[in-house]
C-alpha cells in the first residue's frame, strides 16, 4: 500500500476494511488509518476515495467518539451561551432536551445521516407535533451543525440536505370591531386594564410593553421608542432583553387615545410613589405593581384568559391584541408598509403573508376607489 493509494481487505460478507494514511502530523508523521465500510466493494472504494480526496484538499477530518448529545451540549455551553438572548438559548435547550436528545442523541456525530435526522422530523410529525415545531428543531440542528462543520469536527452539514415539513400559517384568530370595543370597556375592571388597551393600540408585543420605561415615552410628542423587553424565564426569573429583531427596535407614534392612556398611569403611578413611601422601587417601568416593581408577563396572560371566559367572549390569546391592532389598521385603509413598521416585522412580506386574510376586501375597496377616481376626470 503506497501513502498515497490506500488498500481495500474483505473481512467478510459485506463488510470491508479501507485502510489509508492519514494527514502528516506536527512531527510530520503520517498515522496508518483502518476503516470499517459495510456494503459492497463499490462502496468500499467510494469511501476510500473519498477519504484520500480530502486528505489531499487538507479537509480530513479524523474519527472521534463524540455523541451528537455530546456536541450539541457543548454547542449550547460554548457557542449559544455567548451569541444568543437567554431566552434564545432556554428555547435551544428545550428543544434539544425533548426531541433531539432522545432520538439521535446517542450517535455518534461523524455518524449522523439524513436519514437520522428524517426519522426524528417523521416521529415528531407522528406525535403531533406542528410543522412549525419541527422546523425549528430543524434550524437548530442545522445551525449547530454549522458550527461542526466549521470547528473541523465534520466535513458536510447533513442537516442541509434534510428535509423538514413546510410552515403552515394558520388564520389568526380575530376580534371585530364591536368585540374589541367591548372587551376595552369590560377590561377597565382589570388591574390590567390600561396596558391592554395600549396593547390595542400600539401593537406591542406583551414582552416590549413590560419592558416599556417612562424614558422610552414622550408625552409631548405622542411616541414611544421600542428597545427594550422583560420575559420570565424559567430558571432566571424576569430577564430584561432587547426586541427580537433590529426592526423590532422601532419608532410607534402615538393616538391622543393612546397617550391619555399613558398620562393616566403616568398619574396613577406618583400617587402610588407617595403612598408606598420608602419602600417604592424606582424601576422606571410604565407598568408596575403599586410599589414599583415590574409586572410579570405569565401574570397578564392569566388575567386576560379569565376576562375573555367571564364575559363569553370569542376565544383569543393575548398575543390576539397585536393582531387586532394589525387588522383594525389595514381594514382602515393605512398602508401595509406602515403597519408592517408598527409592528417591528422584519420586511412587508410577513405582514401581507400573516394578514392576506384580511387583504380580499381590501382589494375590492381598492378597484371601487380606482373606479370612482377615473369617473370624476370624465
């Protein structure tokens, strides 16, 4: 066998033995490599190839016993622990725990294949599970992978050429106009009753009006700048953070609606500054309990249920909110490209995408308008 050939050995039955020289090392020595390949000698001498090929292009890899468990821990504690949110990384570790782990966990990672990765997106599939779960547990598999690839643990991302389910956009769930004006006034019973309707009329997202502070508020001007948010997160309590995405770090200006809403707490709030005395906290947020603290995110979410069963109400989450903002918006006639800025997407093909169920009428009342215009230059 010449270092630059390699040699095939049948072991038995459809099992072969390549055997090759492996890249020199720092002494400029070159190891002796025996492989296993089982199959046919076709398939044996691919492998070889293979192997010879990328010890000549210098992207040999050399064989390890690391777990796919192994590496994706590591990835989380090295890599995602210094380059995403903590609630980013809560979400990775979640989703590495329950449907990564316990499938393919145990290869080894120079073993995985597509076919690995296809009968976990399948099991999960027949759980249950939504198309939108296994992607994401595609993308983070695939992303970590990137890392292997990278890091010089493997040669290829085989993630790449899995293939996950398509995303299935659902129909929002929505409110009319009389069901959202009724809601506001019932909801003025609510502790909560003031950060719902700037949810109405806002858009924010739950964990951006939690993070709200009175330094991101101008009264004078009606506007409120996005840059900050608060989460609960299991095992950290409540995180402040920053939006999602860059866009989500916005501009909203403000309805006179909106910011009488905000001079009432405003108000509210230093009578119950005064009240608390010494034991006020002085956290600047714009929605707190009565000695200052922020108010938990789970906490609203709970309250906004119990409204929406007490009064019969058509079932919604809260999240329904930043929808009917959406909605009320677009069936008024402003642009998409503007509520598509109000709401922090990353470009106006998620809004059209998120809200083309409300697009049709608008289209009829587009080609009316079109017509009326013409028939008075006649």
């Amino acid at each position: 066998m010449t270092r630059r050939e390699g040699s095939i050995t049948q072991r038995s039955k459809g099992s072969w033995q390549v055997r090759y020289y492996g890249p020199p090392d720092a002494n400029a020595q070159q190891k002796q490599i025996n492989e296993t390949v089982t199959g046919t000698k076709k398939e044996a001498e691919r492998v070889l190839r293979e192997r010879l090929a990328t010890i000549e292009n210098g992207g040999y890899v050399a064989k390890h016993k690391e777990t796919v468990k192994g590496f994706l821990l590591g990835w989380l504690e090295t890599y995602a622990a210094t380059n995403v949110t903590v609630r980013t990384l809560h979400g990775y570790r979640g989703y590495v725990k329950r449907y990564l782990d316990p499938t393919i966990g145990a290869i080894p990672l120079q073993s995985l294949t597509v076919r690995h990765i296809q009968a976990v997106y399948a099991g999960m599939l027949d759980k249950g599970l939504s198309n939108t779960t296994v992607v994401q547990a595609h993308r983070i598999l695939r992303e970590s992978l990137k890392h292997a690839v990278k890091w010089g643990v493997l040669t290829r991302n085989v993630a790449d050429a899995a293939s996950p389910p398509k995303v299935q956009r659902k129909q929002m769930d929505m409110w009319d106009v009389e069901t959202v004006c009724r809601f506001m006034e019932k909801a003025k019973e609510s502790r909560f009753g003031d950060l719902y309707s700037l949810a109405i009329l806002t858009g924010l997202r739950r964990s951006e009006l939690c993070g709200l502070k009175w330094q991101q508020v101008d009264l004078v001007r009606g506007s409120v700048s996005v840059v900050g948010t608060l989460q609960r997160i299991a095992g950290y309590g409540l995180v402040e953070g920053q939006p999602k995405t860059a866009r989500s770090r916005r501009y909203i200006a403000l309805s006179p609606q909106a910011t009488d809403v905000l001079h009432s707490i405003r108000g509210r709030q230093i009578e119950q500054q005064l009240e608390a005395g010494p034991v006020w906290q002085n956290t600047d947020y714009v929605f707190t309990g009565t000695d200052g603290s922020p108010t938990a995110p789970d906490m609203i979410s709970k309250d906004f249920c119990a409204l929406v069963r007490k009064y019969g109400l058509p079932h919604l989450t809260f999240h329904g909110l930043r929808h009917a903002h959406a909605t009320l918006l677009l069936t008024s006639g402003v642009h998409a490209k503007v509520v598509s800025e109000r709401l922090g997407h990353s470009n106006i093909g998620i809004t059209m995408d998120t809200y083309s169920h409300v697009l049709p009428g608008l289209q009829e009342q587009a080609a009316l308008a079109l017509d009326e215009r013409l028939s008075k230059g006649r």
